[in-house]
C-alpha cells in the first residue's frame, strides 16, 4: 500500500506539472496582437492588391516614358525591403516575441535568406528588362549582408547582370542612411559596365528617402509598407482611411 501510493503521489505531480506547464505555452505563445500595419501586410489581400496596382502604374508610366529612348540608355532604381523584399515575417516574429528592431535580430534575419517577393515587383523588373531598361538597387541594409541579400534576391529570380545591374548597400556601421550620394553613381557604374549617358526614369520605394532630394524629371512611385519601419511615403499608411 505505502510503496504504491509513493509510487501514484508522483507520477500525479508529474502529469499536473506537465498539463500546466503545456497550458501555459499555449496561453502565451502568439498570443500577443500584432499591430494594424504589421496584421494588413501579413493578412490582408488589399496590401497585395494595393501594391500590385502600383508596380502596374509604375510599368505604364515608364514604358511611355522610354517609348522614344534607345534600349540600354534607361534606368530604374528601386529599394529593396518592403519595396521587392517582403519582410513582414520578421515582423511578425519580433511582435510576436514582444521584441524590438535591433541591428543583430535584423542581421540574424537577412542571413537567413527568407525575405519573399512584393507583389508586382518581379513583374514590374521584367517588364523594365524587357523594355531595354535597366534595374539598380540602392538600399540600406548593410554591406556586410550584401551576399546574403543577393542570395535570396537569386530564390526569387531576380538574379545580379541578368535582373538587375547595380546593388548599392549602406555601409556598416555607421554611413548615412541618406541615398542621395549612392543614387548619384548609379549612372557613372553603368557607364562602367558598357552603358554611357543612362537617365532614370523612375523610383520605387516605400520610404520618403528612397527618391533623391531632387529627383528632377523622374517619377517616385510607393509601395505601402504599412508603417512598419522609418518614414513611410504613403500618405495614409497601413489599412487608413
Ligand atoms: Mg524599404
């Protein structure tokens, strides 16, 4: 009698501890909302849908814009994150932790290659390329996961001296996240590659900074990021309205 009830009192404290231990991961565990720019991005068919209609707008203004122009004398320069490189499972993770943006969990993210296409974007870089334009990336992740990058831009078929031509990356640690210096030698790095005399045409972001200060004849189209990093260019970011 004593030697089974020393036997049962346990294996019940055991089973207890294990039934509230999995009711506690369960109770905690995603729990937390994700914030409405963060929920439309990852959720909503209507951030898709918005941003596939800006990389259509995009597409037809710049091949009226380049009707007249030889094939090679044209470029597009586009940002990266949340304009091609749809990030937003990393946000989710971050919200779902109750965590931040650091340098090292964003560095963590990018080595990981699992970035997935913006809608419309990889449309919008074929229809340039087949025009007879070219595609520059100016972007502010660092150098240091410029591989990394170009790795898990090559995944989603956009592939360096096919796709695009010019990725320019912010160097680490401390330059200015001002694009206006690396937007300048786009033109002279595709002189360098056999293409003298090239205009853009066009900017694609989804940040105020991801057109020049003065972009001149050139259009600025956004891509609405849902308010989720820096300065959005929309002007109601996120579901608004
Ligand atoms: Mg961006």
């Amino acid at each position: 009698m004593t030697k089974s009830r020393n036997v049962r009192l346990p294996f019940a404290s055991v089973l207890a501890l294990a039934l509230l231990n999995a009711c506690s991961v369960n109770v905690t565990f995603g729990e937390r909302p994700l914030s409405p720019g963060t929920d439309w991005v990852a959720n909503s068919s209507s951030w898709a849908d918005e941003a596939n209609q800006v990389f259509e707008a995009a597409t037809a203004y710049v091949l009226e814009a380049t009707e007249a122009r030889p094939a090679g004398s044209w470029a597009v320069v586009m940002d990266l994150d949340e304009t091609v490189l749809n990030n937003v499972q990393y946000q989710v993770m971050l919200e779902n932790d109750g965590k931040s943006y650091t340098p090292e969990n964003w560095y963590e993210w990018t080595q990981e290659e699992g970035a997935t296409l913006v809608p419309g974007s990889l449309w919008f870089i074929n229809a340039v390329n087949s025009a007879g334009g070219h595609v520059a990336f100016v972007t502010n992740r660092r150098d240091r996961e410029q591989l990394a990058t170009e790795n898990n831009l090559a995944k989603l078929g956009i592939v360096r001296g096919k796709d695009f031509r010019v990725l320019l990356t912010r160097a680490s640690p401390q330059a200015p996240g001002d694009k206006d210096d690396r937007f300048s030698v786009v033109p002279n790095l595709l002189a360098v590659q056999g293409y003298p005399d090239v205009t853009v045409v066009a900017y694609v972001g989804d940040s105020v900074g991801d057109k020049p200060s003065d972009s001149g004849e050139a259009q600025f189209f956004c891509i609405d990021q849902g308010a989720m990093y820096g300065e959005p260019c929309a002007e109601v970011p996120g579901p608004g309205i």
